[in-house]
C-alpha cells in the first residue's frame, strides 16, 4: 500500500484542473462547510429547478473552496456527476459514494454510477482523509436539502 | 558529559520502530505529545505488578506504598518547577483541565476584562471565552507581529485597570515563540491583574522555575515531557489556591459532608476529586527523574543546537515559508511552515510515506493561523531525542514532496 494509490492520476488531474469552480448566479442555497480539524473549507452554491410533486432538478452547482488535493479533487468530481441529474438520482451517486468511502478500500465501486469518483477508493484506506474527499459531498447534500425542503412549492 | 543522543534514543523503545517495513520512524511530532523512555514505562508497571491500591485512605501496606508513590511524584513535580510547597502542585487530567479549573474559580464579573493573546492554544482561549459568556466578563488579546511575536506594543492598550486576569503561552505550540514573561507579567502586576502562564511546551523543553517566574498559576501536561497521558499540572500560588474555591465536587475533597453542605480538604486536595490518576503520576514522577538526570539546560542546549540546523535547512526548501520566527532566537523547536502550492495535508500524508511523522492542521490554535493567512501549516517538532538525522530525512521528504506535486 502507497500513497501513489491514493493520489491516482484522475485525482491529480481535477485538483490540478477543477470542474464548475466559482461561484455563480443564479442559486437558492448557499453553504460554507469546514473540516476543524485541517482547515479544508468550501463555501458550495446551489441551483435546482422544479417542485415537490414534479420532482427537483440540480441545476448547477458552484463552489469556492481551499484545502488538501483529495478535498479539491472530490469538489470537481463530485459538481460533475450531480450537475444536470435528477435530485433522485444524484442522491444516489451521493449515497454510492458514502458507501464507498467507508469501505475502507475493500469496495469495488460501479464505474458507471460513480465516474471519477471510482479513484477515491485508495484515499478510503486512510481514516484522516477520508472526510476531505466527503467535505465537498456534505456541503452540497446540506444545500440541496435546504433548497428542496426550505423553498416554497 | 556530553549530550550523547545515540545513548539517549536507545531509551525509547519506539525510536526503534519501522513504520512499515524498511521505512524508520523518523518522530517529529513531539509538540504534539513525547515519546516515553524505558524509565517511565517500568515505573507505571511496577507499581500496577507491586503497590496498586487506592490513595489516602486505606491502612493496608499497599494503600500505603501507593500513597507515598503518589505523593512522592507530587514531591518530585514541585522539586522540578522549584516550587516552594508541593501543596502548591495539583494533578489534573492535562493542561486543558487545569487552565479551566482557574478559568471557574478566579474571581471576575461583568465590566472586567480578561486578556489573552493572539497565539493561544484552544485550551488557553476557549476557556476563557466561556467563563466571559458565563460571567459577563470582556475578553481581550495581544495580537502579533508579521514575525511571529507578541506585539508588545499592544500591552499598554489592552491591559487596563479593567483587566482581572492576563492568561498567556509560555512557548507558542504553532510559532515555536518563547514569549517575554517577565515583560507581561510586569504589565499585568502594575494593575494588579492575576498571571497565568501556560507552560506545555516550555516544562518539556527548558523548564520553568515558578520562584523566578512572576506568575500566579502555571499549566502543564505529562504526555508532551516524556510522561503517560492523563496527567497533567496545576501550580498555584499557596494563597491564592487557598483561598479559591473548589472546581470540581467529589471523594477526597471534601473535609466534612453533612446532607445539609460540605466544607473543602486543604489543599492540594481540594482540588483532587475523585480516585486520582495514580499510575500516571507515578509514570510523570519517573519522567522528571529522567529529565533531571539529563539535565534540563543541556536538553535545552541540544534543542536549540537542532534548531538552528533545522531553520537553516527550511529555508533552502524552495518555496518554503517559515510561519513564526525564523531565527532561534527566543524560540523553541516546534517549525511552522507552508510549501508554497501543496496544501499541508498532502505534505503531511507523502512524509508519511517515507516515515517522517509530522502533524498538519492548525495545531489547536487557528485564530493565529488566520492572523498569518493561512488555513494551516505543517509542523515539524523536535524533542531531547531528535537528532540532527531526523531533520535530514525530513528536508528530504520535502524534495519528495514537491517532486510529487510538480509532476
Ligand atoms: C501550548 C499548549 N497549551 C495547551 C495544550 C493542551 O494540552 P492538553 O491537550 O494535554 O491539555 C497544548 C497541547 O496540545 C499546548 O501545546
């Protein structure tokens, strides 16, 4: 086991060249989440579209954010598999992806759910890292749901 | 007698250790907590195969030897801070319980002021910032200098006749700054403020004289001087012990207990509550033997000697940049620093890699890592059994580092 395993290319890449970053207009919710303990922080945008009886939509999502590679990273990994996705099914990749980051290495994720995101499984391996690759995933869970229970239908 | 490191990591059996095979511990994380030599080891099993038995009640021989252990490492404590009562010592869980012990018993109400500074560890902060929301007190702070130091200038606007308590580091977790006491103490004195030193890393590395030292109340920890965990130091002034009141309730500190109300043990009872940690004190005991043994001026000398190297070699580090003072003067052995472009975790995680352990995050103290702009730094930090060799195989781990990162 070596770090190399953690920091798969594919992590490289989106730390050295995020996706969605920035933030932008329009959105509903806007949410800062930290890590305490290592001072990764993300301040995260949302954007839905729809109603409780048609079902929601993530429009976009958008985020300003600083820390480890592994919480860089999973920022630019995780706006790309929610963006455009049903609220459904993208809180199924969010879902997936818990699942996968307490498997403690052993899991051998769906390429077709979760996309880049397969990469984080060698970073599961490391008890420390593992909520800088969730950071990112919480914040936006915490927006969407505030987007989708606090706004009138 | 030369200070022979070699002979000295022979004492500490984890020295020896590979963090997996073929890759050597290489330890420098000791701000965070010391490693323990053979000495203290074999003195906490000893008493647990031989004295273990309750403290201070109990007529039985082991009650009694596991009393005079006790109390014998109380002894031994105030002998090395040069206490002039051991009744001035009081155990308590770590430095974080002692400073909140003082944070609830010291006199202070709406109007008056508490100050701190820029550079506190959390458990020198929070405490305070509790005890101002429960009392109604103001807290205040020194703020610091672009180099890592107390703003001196700041003393004389923000120690006021208002202020009841000035409660500061001794030698800065973060910066590695060993602060001027005598020049606060004296600010505080003139308007008759209470002092608090927070003394976890200066005990472990040059210690403390509490006679010297214009202090009131000093905190420190076992685990970071080469003691167990569990453990930590309340010292006090007689009087103003005496004359506190109680922090925490329970067996032992009581004189007498009527359902009605209760009056308090002397000290250093009174501040002891319940069933204390035993075997810690006697595992602290052995660790000041220890440390007396070696000596604390040449422990002194030989960080600082291994200081300088370190400074020296950081800064070659391209793109390194030291947060806190960059030269050893009036300073101790714990180096900030940030790599420009690689965020400390990933610095943290690909040292590992190669064995070198140091600690990444805002070390308990993020207010001052704000005050420097950054989110958090790495920290290497250095102890009486580091060696020239671990800071070489630290600097190399950096070129690692950045050879990673610029691929
Ligand atoms: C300066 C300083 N103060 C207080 C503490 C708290 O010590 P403990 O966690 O043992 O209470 C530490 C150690 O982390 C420290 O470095």
């Amino acid at each position: 086991m070596t770090v190399d395993s953690m920091y798969q290319e594919i992590i490289l890449d989106h730390y050295k060249h995020p996706h969605h970053r920035g933030l932008r207009e329009p959105y509903e919710v806007e949410v800062r989440h930290l890590n305490p303990t290592c001072g990764d922080e993300i301040t995260l945008r949302v954007h839905v579209e729809g109603s409780a009886e048609e079902g929601w939509r993530v429009a976009d999502v958008s985020y300003a954010s600083e820390g480890c590679s592994i919480s860089q990273a999973s920022a630019s990994v995780m706006a790309d598999l929610v963006i455009g996705k049903d609220i459904d099914a993208a809180t199924a990749v969010y879902e997936d992806f818990l699942t996968l980051m307490q498997s403690k290495g052993q899991a051998e994720p769906d390429e077709d759910v979760l996309e880049d995101a397969i990469a984080f499984v060698g970073v599961s391996r490391y008890p420390a890292r593992v909520k800088c690759a969730l950071l990112a995933w919480m914040a936006w869970r915490d927006a969407t749901t505030q987007a989708t229970e606090g706004s009138p239908t | 007698m030369t200070y022979d490191v070699a002979r000295i990591r022979k004492d500490f059996p984890i020295l020896d250790r590979e963090v997996r095979p073929g890759v050597p511990l290489v330890y420098l994380d000791n701000a965070a907590t010391s490693q323990k030599p053979h000495a203290v080891l074999d003195a906490m099993r000893d008493y647990y195969e031989q004295s273990n038995a309750n403290v201070h009640r109990g007529i039985h021989t082991l009650a009694e030897e596991a009393t005079a252990l006790y109390e014998g490492a109380r002894d031994k404590v105030a002998r090395f801070i040069n206490a002039p009562d051991p009744r001035e010592v009081i155990f308590t869980k770590n430095s974080s319980e002692a400073l909140n012990l003082l944070a609830h018993t010291l006199p202070f109400g709406p109007g008056d002021e508490i100050v701190v500074t820029e550079m506190e560890h959390h458990s020198n902060l929070v405490p305070w910032q509790l005890a101002c929301a429960r009392t109604g007190a103001t807290l205040r702070w020194v703020g610091l200098t672009d180099e890592g130091r107390l703003n001196l200038a700041d003393l004389d606007r923000v120690i006021t006749a208002r202020t009841k308590v000035v409660a500061f580091v001794h030698q800065s977790n973060l910066l590695g700054t060993v602060n001027p006491v005598d020049v606060v103490a004296a600010k505080a004195r003139s308007v008759g403020a209470y002092v608090v030193l927070d003394a976890s890393q200066s005990v472990p590395h040059m210690g403390i004289d509490v006679q010297a030292l214009d202090v009131d109340a000093v905190a420190f920890t076992g685990h970071k001087m080469c003691g167990p965990t569990g453990i930590g130091v309340l010292w006090g002034r007689f009087d103003l012990l005496d004359e506190l009141p109680p922090f925490l309730g329970g067996g032992e500190m009581i004189d007498e207990v009527t359902m009605a109300g209760s009056t308090w043990a002397q000290l250093p009872h009174k501040y002891e509550a319940g069933t204390p940690p035993i075997a810690e004190a006697v595992g602290l005991g052995a660790a000041v033997d220890y440390l007396t043994e070696l000596g604390m001026p040449a422990i002194r000398a030989h960080e600082h000697d291994l200081t300088v190297y370190a400074l020296e070699r950081l800064q070659d580090v391209e793109g390194l940049r030291i947060i806190g003072p960059t030269t050893a003067d009036d300073r101790g052995g714990a180096i900030s620093f940030a790599l420009a472009g690689i965020h400390p975790h990933d610095v943290g995680q690909l040292l590992d890699e190669v064995g070198v352990a140091v600690r990444v995050g805002h070390h308990c103290a993020r207010p001052a890592c704000l005050r420097y702009g950054v989110p958090a730094t790495t920290r290497a930090s250095v102890h009486l059994y580091s060696s020239r060799t671990d800071i070489d195989a630290l600097v190399e781990g950096l070129t690692h580092v950045r050879a990673f990162f610029s691929s």
